[in-house]
C-alpha cells in the first residue's frame, strides 16, 4: 500500500497538531508577555504576538460581553480592537455575506480586528467583507495576493463575480488554475496552512517568503510540530471549498494518486450553521463513497476516474470544470 504518514491515521496528525499549536500559542502569548491569548486561530496568533503579522481578524457571535474580553486584553497590551459596525451571516460556502444592523433579533456574527496600530485596526473592521484589498492590506497579506481576498470576498452577485469561466469569490479555486508550480509550503487546501491569507497562485514568492518565516518561528519553539506540520502540507486533497474536501494517505504513482486511506469534511452546514448550505458536501459525499470502492485515482478538468488497482470502479463526470479538483502539494508541477 502507498502511504505518505507511514501508519500514522491523518485525524492522529491533525490531533497531534491541534494539541501542539494550542500549546504553542499559549508558549508564545507568556513568554513575550501577553498572557493567555483569545485567538482561537493559533498560527495566525503566533503570527500576530511575534509581530510576523500586523493584525489579526477573527469572528464571534455578537455578543457584547465576549467582545468586552478582547477588548480587556487588548487594552493590557496596548492594542487596539474594532468590530465590523454591522452584524453578518455568511449564506453560503460561495462566500456570500449577508449584513444585518447591530440591533437586529437575527442571529449574527462579528468581524474582531486587532492590531497594535489603531488606523489599521480600524481600516479592517471597515472593510471586512466589503472591499477586500483594503482588508488585505490591513492584515499585511502580499500586495500580489490582495486581490485574491480572504476567503469573504462577497462577490457573488456583482457584476465581477465571472472572469472568464471561474468565479471570483471562490478564492481557493482560482489560486489553484492560476497556477503553474505547488509549493507545499503554500498548500491552502486541507486544516492548517501556514500563510493566512490565499496566495494569487501556489508559488507565490512574497507568500513563500511568509511562509519560511513562519515555520521558522514555529520550529524555534517546537521542532516536532514543524515537521508534522511539513508532513500533514504534502496530503492531497480533493477540494470543493474549505470546509469540503477529502484528505489522502497517498502518494502518485504513473499519473495515478494510490491511496490507503481517506478522510471526508464535509462541514459547510456547520461553518455556515446560520445559512446552511448542503450543495458541496451533499456532492463530497457522494464522491467519498465512489472513492471507498478503490484504491487510486485520475482526477481531469471534467471528471474523476477511481480504480481498484487497474480495475476501474467509477467514473464521475463533474458539474462544471474544476467543481472540485485534486490538490497534491507533493506534485511540484501543475497541469490540467
Ligand atoms: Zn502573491
């Protein structure tokens, strides 16, 4: 069998990870005396405290007393926190945004930037959702990479929203077809990823310059993360959003991906929970249990072939181009 963890079960390394980074942001936030930081986003506040990042932006549920705690241990570390003025919900895995004033009785959530620079923190939480090269620019991602936006580009129905056959807002996807070479260092397509924004394509010199640092600071506290971190960065996955996707234990073989393991997430109803919606993950799915039948796989423009060994057991012709598509960092090359 192919295995690229070499036993190792891919929820084990991302246990193992997730434990660590925890650890580390906890590490991080003492010994440079911030304290216990709020940032449920470990990498990103790592980042942040080291001053690798200018600022950082999270979401919560409106919740005025929640937002009294940042803002308590911003105030102790002299920096400033400013929420988007309105609440939103996120309505679809398109990315999507919908706003809804403070005071409405819908559900919402908010958009907390922080930085140590009070215009910038100002500047994010004004942007947020609705021009995203000012929010890029804000959070300090590549001035080659602002255009591609954080994941809420919140173009879907604007007249932007279709350059030539792709869609705008769905960032990820775009990274991918724009580009010619994958840097693992820039894989944005599984759980963790070093750099926080989605690079204008997966060979991106300012973003793999982030990169590098990043995983520097990392090993400088923790060598054995860094290199899980560097394993879990070489799995393929096969991506519909980041929220649908299915994770490889695998490596390619005479332009087939073998496999010995295989791992669904399919959770855009509960990241979107406030607007759900079953599109992806209904289809992730379904392409999961073709793919539970064999062992490799071909993946194309327009379809996904499975195979038992030389046997083949599907084929599943895709919606449109690149409805999903096979992301394998281990692959320095892209073609399609
Ligand atoms: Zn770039």
């Amino acid at each position: 069998m192919v295995k690229l963890l070499k036993g190792q079960a891919i929820e084990d390394l991302e246990q193992k990870i997730s434990q660590r980074l925890r650890k580390l942001n906890e590490t991080v936030g003492e010994e440079l005396g911030f304290g216990k930081p709020p940032f449920r986003n470990a990498l990103e506040s790592v980042a942040f405290m080291s001053g690798l990042k200018p600022a950082i932006a999270f979401r919560i549920p409106y919740d005025r007393v929640r937002f009294l705690e940042i803002k308590e241990f911003c105030n102790r570390n002299n920096l400033f926190a400013r929420h988007t003025a309105e609440k939103f919900v996120i309505n679809s895995n398109t990315d999507y945004t919908k706003f809804l004033p403070l005071g409405s009785e819908k559900k919402g959530e908010i958009y907390v930037c922080i930085s140590s620079e009070k215009e910038r923190a100002e500047a994010a939480a004004k942007s947020f959702a609705k021009d995203v090269v000012v929010f890029g620019r804000a959070m300090g991602y590549p001035e080659c990479c602002l255009e591609f936006g954080g994941s809420l580009s919140n173009n879907v129905g604007n007249a932007e929203k279709e350059r030539g056959d792709f869609v705008w807002s769905r960032a990820r996807n775009r990274s991918y077809r724009n580009s010619e070479k994958f840097s693992q260092l820039l894989n944005v397509f599984s759980g963790f990823s070093l750099i926080p924004h989605v690079p204008c394509h997966l060979d991106c010199a300012e973003s793999k310059k982030y990169a590098k640092k990043m995983l520097a600071l990392i090993r400088k506290h923790d060598s054995a993360l860094a290199k899980d971190l560097l394993l879990y960065l070489k799995i393929p996955s096969l991506f519909w959003n980041y929220c649908d996707y299915i994770l490889f234990d695998g490596t390619e073989e005479k332009g087939a991906l073998h496999y010995s393991d295989l791992k669904l997430y399919a959770d855009s109803p509960k990241f979107f929970s406030l607007a759900p919606d079953y599109k992806a993950s209904t289809r992730a799915k379904e392409v999961y249990g073709f793919l539970k039948k064999g062992n490799n796989l071909k993946d194309s423009r327009l379809s996904l072939e499975v195979f038992q060994n030389s046997r083949k057991t599907g084929t599943i012709l895709k919606e449109k181009e690149f409805e999903f598509f096979l992301a394998n960092p281990q692959k320095r090359k892209i073609k399609f």
